[in-house]
C-alpha cells in the first residue's frame, strides 16, 4: 500500500488522474460518507471517464454536505452551484446508487479497466478537502494500492458493502428531485421572505404571534381587536412583543392611524392578565381616554369593560387634590404594570428645577423604578427631534434608567449612542444642501442609534400603510384638493393700521409689568438671583438658568402672542391688549401704594428677601409678582414706572385702533362667510354640508362662534358648536351636552360610532375648534378645514387637517383652506422671526412628524430659508408630513413591518422555517426592473469569520450586509441604506411568482450558469463597499479557479462572507445582467 498525504502535488485527485490514465478505466466504483458539488467539480473529467459507475452514498442526503463546508466559501461565491447541481443530476441518472443506512465507514475511489485496477480509500470523501484541492487534515489516512492484490481486497470490501446496502430507488428520486430544485430560480417572493427569515434570525425580534400574543388571555374576541384594522393588529403584536421583551416601546405611527386605538388594544390584553394599567395623557386629549372606560352609550367599546386608571401629565406634579375620580393624596405609584404615555415628548427633558419633584422624576421614581415591574408603552408623533439625544430620556423609562440595560440587544450605552448620533446630525446640518440628504443622514447616523430606534419603536406612514398594505382592507384615503389660500385684510374700510405698522409699536413695548427683576436695584440683584435660581440637568445644558433669563424668554412670548393674535382676530388682540393694560394699571397701583405707605412711614426698615420664606405675608404686601416674588423697595421703581407708562400709552393707541373694528368692518370674517357659503352652494361630496373651523386662540374661537352661529342657523339651517378645551364649549343644537364627546359625537356622528339610540341628538354642521382637539380625533364625517390662523408650526396645519384626513374616509375630495395675513410670505416670515427674537423649526421626527424646538443658535437665515419652503409648500399642496421635513423620518429606520411580513408568510406556510434553515447558500431569482429601480444586482451577504463579523457590528442588519450594485459595478445602495435596500427586495419580490421571461433572459446572459463573470464583478463590488478599496484586487482575484485565498492578516474578503441570496435585476428593455 503507498500512502498518500494529500498535500502539495501528492493529492488524490493528482493520483485518480495518473490512474486514469494507465488504467483507462471501464468501470468506476466510488464510497463516500461527504459529497460537495465543488468536490464533483474538481474531478469533472474522472467522473466521466466511464459509463458505467456505482456510488455508495449515505441515505441521509442532509448529511451529504452538498454545498461544501467553510473552505469552498469562495466558491460559493462563484456563483454557479446551480450550473453543478444541474451536472451532477445529470450524472446521477446513469449512475447506480446504494445507500447506506449510517456512515459509510471510510470512502473510496476504484477504478476497473484494461490496464488493470486502481483503489483508493481511507479519507478521501468527494470533496474539495478529501481531493486534496485544498489543504485538508495532515493526519488524515489515505491509501492507494500498489499490487493487483492489494486492489482486489479493496475491490471485495467494496462489493460487499455494495451487496448489503439496497438500491431505494424513491431515495435516488427524492436526491435528484432536490438537485433539480437547485438547478432552478427561486420564486421572488420566497426568496424575499428567505432573507427577511435570515436576517430576523440573527438579528432578533422575529414576531411570532402565537408566542406573542397569548391565545388563552381572549384578547382576539374583544371588541377594541374586532375594530382594527390589519396594520393596527400587526401594531399590536409589535407593541406587545417589545413590552415582553425589553420592557417598552414607543408608537408613532403618523397622524390619522389610530395610535389610541392600538394603544386601547394593548391595555386590554393586559388587563386580560389581570395587569393594572395607568393612562398619562395631556390635559386636553383627557376625553379621548375616559371615554372608553366609561359606562356610555357613546362608548364603542362598552362591551370589552376597559378600567384603566387616567391621569393628566400635570397631576404627576401635584401632591394632593383630585384628578376624575383619583385621590392624588393616596395614589399607590409603583403598583401599576403597564404605563401608557400619551404625547410622550412632552417628557423628552428631564430638567431638574432646584429640589422640587418633577414629572419627569414623579414618573421615573415612584411609577416605573418603584414596586412592581413597570412596562411602558409611548404614545408620540414626536420622539425624536433636532436634539436627538433627548430620546434617552424616553428610552429611560423602558431601562429604568439603566444605561447598560441594552447591552445585550447591541446597545452598550444608550447615553454614548445618543450622543454620537447628536454630534453626526450637527455635521449632516453642516454639510451643503445638496448633500444634505435623508440617505446621507441615514448613512452617517451609525448602525447603533438605527438599532436603538429599531429596538424600540414602531413607526408607520399614511405611504407606508398604502405600500404594505393597500386599501382593500382599510378603505383609501380621500382626494386632497389643492389647498385655497385666502389673503385677509383686517378692517373693510381699510382704517385700521398696516401689520407692519402695528409690529413696529409691538416691537418697542418694553412689558415692563412682566420682568420687574430687570428693575432690580443694582446691590439687589445677586440675592435675587440665588433665591430663585434654577439648577438645570448638567448633562443637558451644562448651565443654571436665571429668572432674569426666564423673564426675558417671557416678553419674546408676549409679543409675539400679540402679533400672531392680531393675525387670528383683531377681537382677539383687543381683549389681549385690555388684559396686559388692566396688568399695566395694577401694577402702578402697587407702585403708587406703596410710595404713599414709604411717605407715611420714611423711618421703617424694609426687611431682605432672604430673610423671608416663601409664604410671608409681607411679600404679598411689599412686594410683586406671581410665582416670583420681589420686594418693591429692592427695585428702582421710579425707571420701572417710566416704563409703566411709556406701556400704557403704547397699549392705550393699540387698543384704541382695534376697537374701531366692529365685527360688521372685519374683512375677515367676511371671508370667512364667504368660504362657508361657497362650501354650501358647491359641496365638495353630495350632502356634506359640515366645515371645521381651527384657530390657535380661544377668544378667536369665541368671536366666531359669536358672529356665525345664529347666521349659519338662521341663513343656512347649520347647527354650530364651540369647543375650546377650557369648559366653555357651547352648542345651538337644542339639548346637546356640551361635553367633548357629545359635541365630537354629534358634528361627526358615523366616525364616531354613535349609537341608534341618539340619532334623534341631531348633527352639528358648523365647528369651531381650538387646537384641542387637533390631535387623536377622528372627525372624517367632514370634508372641508379651515385654519382662520395660519399656526407657527406647520406640522400644527397638517395635524389639523389630519381630523378629516383619514384612511378609509366617507368622503372622496376633502379641502383645505388656509387665511394668511395680507402680505407677501417672506415678509410674512421676517415679522414673525423680528418680533419674536428666535426661530422655531422642525425637522426630524417619528414619522417626519411635528418636531418643535427652540434653536438659540445657529444660521438664522438658514431657518429662515427652512421655514418659507415649508409655507411656500403648503400654500399649493396639501402633504403628509414625512414630506415636509427634509430630515429624516423614523419610518426610514424601523423595521418593525418586515417583521410583519415575515409572521404573516410563515402563518400561511406551516414548516416554511424549517425549510429556510436548510436552503443552499446563494440563493437567487431574476426579476425585471421597474421604473424606480435600477437593473443590477441587489446581494444579501453574511459575514462568518471574527474578523468580518466584527467589522459588521457598524452595519444596521449585522451580521447581513444588502447592497444594490449596478450593471456597472457601482453601489447604487451601500451597506448603510439597509431599510431602503430591503424596500427594494419587497418592492420587486413580495407577492411574485416565477416570470418565464426573465428566466429565459438571465439563462440567454449567463449562458445557463457558464458565464457568470458579470455577477461575479458585481459580488466584487459588493464585496469592496463593505471591504474598502483595499480590498477590491483580492476580491476580484477569488473568483478565478484556483485563485488566491486572502491571508490571515489581509482585510475581510469573500472568504469572511457567505453569498445568503442575491435578486438579479434584468434590464426591463434587454442587456448585461
């Protein structure tokens, strides 16, 4: 016997080879426990050598290793086990096949001809290591026979085995079956729902309904889960799975999806645990919440007894007193298991203000961190904005503000990462503004802050609802009209003072009344200062802040409430003006007091504010102010009194202009008539007569309601209704509560569900709205808006407009109208940045909701620029609000609907799971290109050595890297652009089958699988945008048979990635692949 090392030039494929040709064989006979295709591909010409073959496989064909292990990774990579899965089929049917129940005990290769007969056996399995193609186990036993003698006790054992093992033919067919599956393309929709498995997998978070979702707790019997819709479903089991798992989430679904609806969901699948659940809401969307857990006609969830505990944001700062039916005195905090927070950015700064209990620290302490495990569920629109960092403080009450608490989903410290993804957003707002891009933006944010989005939210767009989901189920969204923009003057005759005139006087009021600390004497300023300082959070701002800083920030408001008040109603400015002049009065009466008391009594000592507490009666006599109070001998009263005066006469000449304006002068109102009257003469659906009316001020909103709701009656049989949010709601519909929920209920009656039984209430026809209730109603009966006052914030105009804006609308055409001031816009936009001395802005956002912070630094003329695109939008198109931000959008990093897709196909395919975990590597299926997407190659790629696998912890979908690359090679989607990669795969894939066509296509280019080059160079770049130029000669060079293997110290290559699955895009009019 002669002893083969299989190393070098003395390998058996060498010696089968030498053999065929001495022996010319006749006959082969081959034993093998392992069989690659890449091992049949080295010995090609030997297998062919002869017809008449006998093969001796194991019949556990998983066994078999097919696909080869990790030393023919690169070639994998060719690209070509289709090519070799068709050839050995083809060999396989004139081949005789035995299998063995178990193991075959050692392998060998026998070859019978003229020339005699040659054996090998021992470690020589038909594989790249067991040839000897590349280097294999040194220790490895393999022999070749020396002597016919020899050979023929090899040849015996052989036949033995042969006679013992039977043919099972149905085993053959299933082999051959399998092989030819591998010869094929994939269908498009398996091969996307084969990544997004593989990707789940490793990344986490699968959704498994069942295991979510406790069939036991009934929940799919409720009621609140009958009304939903299937995206607000898929909502809930993404909601739920991450309260189970990670302790929280946060929803901001865009406006008019039904975040409260989902949110109701989750409460009751946890008050089916026995769980208690405590509602945070806003004071004025209180209603929307107590509804539904009241025993109400009204209410359309009645059956499913929901009795959640309701609280107002501001009840977390109070320490007694009722809230509803809540006894604040003795609420138990730590013993409620499920939170829910609506409008959670309200608590996106966790100031500390000096030693007092915060909402913020009321909520972290004694709720979540205190008692029993608290989950957390966010309600926002709005959880990420300009500072991105501020979503720490969200993300604080999921970990209970543990730092670390993410670690083991990727996120080591939720603070650094949120820091990181700041300082990268400030550099993308630096860049030019044709680079600054949501990709760009997406692409420089780092995979760690996607991860942490990823983990915690979910996010979905009217776009996005569309896209997944269409409308056969939720009915389509209404035609938007172009919005009619109305310029209004404010006095017909023409009498009162231009905007730019009454600004002027705005802009030199000194509101003296409200910042009496500026009139601090010299030597008093400093007491004042430490008595009323406020210590902020020093991880935020690093600073204290002044109640001189506080007072000033106040005369900003102040003129511009003045200013943007006048713009709504000059009613409105003149009850404004009468207030800050009745304000102006009682303080120098104060003044005028007390300098008689001082010359009555010149001898007394005037106490020091820091010898006084808080609640000394002194300071209500001798002093000033509300919250803040100051010692009028401290002050310099008589500069205080001068700018007293020089107010009052200002305020005097300003109110004196307005009340010359009688509602039968006002031009806009007027307009406003007009706008109705057309409505009703022209309806824009037959029979809808109902027009909402919003404007930012109560005492606007009660003008009007004053001035039309007789006219609407009386004129046009329209009943009209007013609801401000502060208990003055009023209606002209005989016996209608005046409650929010009667009123909603009776202005738009089928949205809302209203029973039979009140149908003889009445509707209402005319509304009048503060923005009370411009978020969480759903008021879709109506089809025409009206902003009388055009709202800083033009997410506010969206978000308004998002009452009737609604998936699955009566209505075909709804119609927005919006007053603007009579003026140009960017004049418009440099009154308002003049008198308010800072600019408000928005950007990124949930999804691309309203985002609205301060910015006390920066390129106001970039701000400036920002907003007049926005209004300049908005005056000829109505757009979601994903489209109004050029920022970034939480819909571009979420993947939470993938994951849906995901559940929904391995429901409706039992066993799918498991057949995924055994697919061969480098999966593919042609599809044409569509008009949005490019022809090429869209590769999904794994990277399985430590060296690439820690390269990849910086990708969003580590360990899978998807890139788009084009015919020519270039990235059209690098690594980063992972979200918009996979739209890419869905877009193409979901719901296709097989097309012939681009079948035959991709076989005419590659030539039935021979000539894969062009795939190849594109896996080449593929394989350089993950790698780095350093790598693009290595990368190119493995695709060569025999080429070179990338070294231990060389960057990540084709060696360090597997090829999962790749979509070959074709041309849709021909060309290259």
């Amino acid at each position: 016997m002669k002893l083969i090392r299989n190393q070098g030039a003395d390998t058996v494929l060498n010696a089968w080879q030498a053999a065929g040709h001495a022996v010319s064989p006749q006959k082969l006979a081959l034993a093998t426990s392992n069989l690659s295709l890449f091992g049949l591909q080295e010995a090609w010409t030997d297998l062919n050598s002869t017809a008449q073959r006998q093969l001796i496989i194991p019949a556990d064909l998983g066994a078999l290793g097919l696909f080869g292990d990790e030393v023919d990774r690169t070639r994998r990579g060719r690209l070509n086990l289709p090519l070799l899965a068709r050839r050995f089929a083809q060999w396989l049917e004139g081949t005789e096949v035995r299998f063995a129940a178990g193991p075959v005990p050692q392998s060998l290769i026998a070859l019978h001809g003229q020339g005699g007969a040659q054996v090998f056996a021992g470690q020589c399995a038909l594989t790249t290591e067991g040839l000897g193609s590349v280097p294999g186990n040194p220790l490895a036993l393999i022999q070749a026979s020396s002597s016919p003698e020899e050979a023929g006790l090899l040849a015996a054992w052989f036949e033995a085995l042969w006679g013992a093992f039977p043919a099972r033919p149905e085993v053959k067919q299933a082999l051959l079956a399998h092989l030819r599956e591998l010869a094929q393309p994939n269908v498009p929709d398996r091969l996307y729902h084969a990544v997004l498995y593989g990707v789940f997998k490793d990344l986490g978070g699968e959704l498994d309904e069942e295991r979510i979702v406790r069939s036991g707790t009934g929940i799919k019997e409720t009621e609140v889960w009958k009304k939903l819709f299937r995206f607000q479903r898929d909502g809930v089991i993404g909601v739920i799975d991450k309260l189970e798992r990670l302790g929280g989430c946060i929803v901001a679904d865009s406006v008019g999806l039904g975040k409260t609806f989902t949110a109701l969901a989750v409460i009751k699948y946890y008050e089916l645990r026995n769980d208690r659940v405590l509602v945070l809401a806003p004071k004025r969307l209180r209603d929307n919440w107590t509804l539904y857990k009241a025993n109400d006609v009204r209410n359309p969830l009645a059956a499913d007894r929901l009795h959640y505990d309701v609280l107002n944001h501001t009840d977390l700062s109070r320490e007694r007193g009722q809230s509803g039916e809540i006894d604040l005195a003795h609420v138990n905090w730590g013993n409620y298991d499920l939170v829910v927070i609506d409008e959670s950015h309200n608590f996106r700064n966790k100031a500390a203000v000096n030693t007092r209990v915060t909402r913020y620290s009321r909520l972290m302490e004694q709720i979540i961190q205190s008692g029993v495990k608290t989950r957390v569920l966010m309600l926002s629109a709005t959880p990420v904005n300009n500072r991105l960092a501020d979503l720490k403080n969200q993300i604080a009450f999921v970990t209970e503000g543990e730092d670390d608490a993410l670690a083991t989903h990727g996120i080591s410290s939720v603070e650094g990462t949120t820091r990181r993804a700041q300082l990268q957003f400030n550099a993308w707002q630096r860049l030019p503004e044709e680079e600054r891009t949501p990709a760009k933006l997406t692409e420089m944010l780092g995979f760690d802050y996607f991860r942490l989005l990823d983990l915690l939210t979910i996010a979905r767009s009217r776009k996005h609802i569309v896209r997944y989901y269409g409308t056969a189920d939720t009915g389509k969204f209404p035609e938007r009209l172009p919005p009619v923009n109305v310029k209004a003057g404010v006095d017909r005759r023409g009498q009162f003072p231009a905007i730019q005139d009454i600004n002027t006087e705005i802009r030199k009021l000194s509101l003296a009344a409200y910042a009496p600390m500026k009139y601090l004497l010299s030597g008093k300023q400093e007491e004042y200062e430490r008595r009323y300082l406020t210590r902020m959070d020093q991880s935020k701002y690093g600073k204290v802040f002044r109640q001189s800083d506080r007072e000033q920030n106040l005369i900003h408001l102040l003129r511009v409430n003045l200013l943007k008040r006048m713009e709504s109603a000059v009613h409105s400015f003149m009850l404004t003006l009468e207030r800050q002049l009745a304000d102006v009065e009682r303080t120098i009466a104060r003044l005028d007091a007390f300098d008689l008391r001082q010359a009555d009594a010149p001898d007394i000592s005037e106490p020091s504010i820091e010898d006084l507490a808080e609640d000394d009666p002194i300071l209500e006599t001798q002093g000033v102010g509300r919250e803040v109070k100051v010692l009028l001998a401290d002050m310099d009263r008589r500069r205080w009194r001068q700018d007293l005066e020089e107010d009052r006469s200002r305020l005097t000449a300003l109110w004196e202009n307005a009340r010359q304006v009688l509602p039968a002068q006002d031009e806009k109102l007027a307009l406003l008539r007009q706008v109705i009257e057309s409505k009703l003469r022209q309806p824009l659906n037959a029979g809808n007569r109902k027009v909402i009316v919003f404007t930012a001020f109560a005492d606007t909103a009660k003008y009007l309601y004053g001035q039309l709701a007789d006219w609407a009656l009386k004129e046009h049989g329209l009943h009209a209704a007013l609801v401000t949010g502060s208990g003055s709601n009023r209606s002209t519909l005989p016996g209608l509560r005046t409650d929010l929920a009667g009123i909603l209920t009776a202005f738009s009656p089928r949205s809302k569900g209203r029973p039979a039984e009140l149908s003889g209430e009445g509707e209402l026809d005319l509304l009048i709205a503060t923005d009370c209730i411009s978020e969480g109603q759903n008021l879709q009966d109506c089809d025409l808006l009206v902003n009388y006052d055009i709202h800083w914030n033009p997410v506010r105009i969206i978000q308004r407009f998002g009452r009737i804006d609604r998936i699955g609308s009566p209505n075909d055409r709804i119609q927005l109208v919006n007053f603007w001031p009579n003026m140009e816009l960017d004049e418009y936009i440099n009154l308002e940045s003049r008198v308010s001395g800072r600019m408000m802005l928005l950007d990124i956002s949930a999804t691309g909701e309203e985002n609205l912070i301060e910015t006390q630094a920066g390129n106001v003329m970039n701000d400036l620029e920002y907003r007049r695109k926005q209004l300049l939008q908005l005056q000829s198109a109505v757009v979601d609000i994903e489209d109004l931000s050029s920022g970034l959008s939480l819909t571009d990093l979420t993947l939470n609907d993938f994951r849906v897709d995901l559940t929904t196909y391995l429901a409706g395919h039992p066993g799918e799971a498991e057949r995924f975990d055994a697919l061969p590597p480098a999966v593919f299926a042609p599809v044409f290109a569509d008009a949005q997407i490019p022809s090429g190659t869209l590769f999904c790629l794994k990277a399985v050595t430590e060296r690439s696998l820690k390269a990849a912890r910086d990708y969003p979908l580590s360990p899978h890297y998807l890139i788009h690359v084009g015919e020519d090679g270039a990235a059209l989607l690098p690594p980063t652009q992972a979200k918009h990669a996979l739209d890419r795969l869905r877009k193409l894939c979901a719901g296709q089958e097989r097309d012939p066509e681009a079948e035959r296509q991709f076989d005419r280019l590659t030539r039935g699988g021979e000539r894969m080059e062009v795939l190849q160079k594109q896996l080449s770049a593929a394989l350089t945008a993950i790698t780095g130029k350093a790598e693009e000669r290595a990368a190119a060079s493995l695709f060569s048979l025999g080429g070179t293997q990338t070294g231990k110290g060389s960057a990540a290559g084709l060696k360090d990635f597997e090829v999962v699955a790749y979509l070959a895009i074709l041309p849709a009019s021909g060309g290259k692949a």
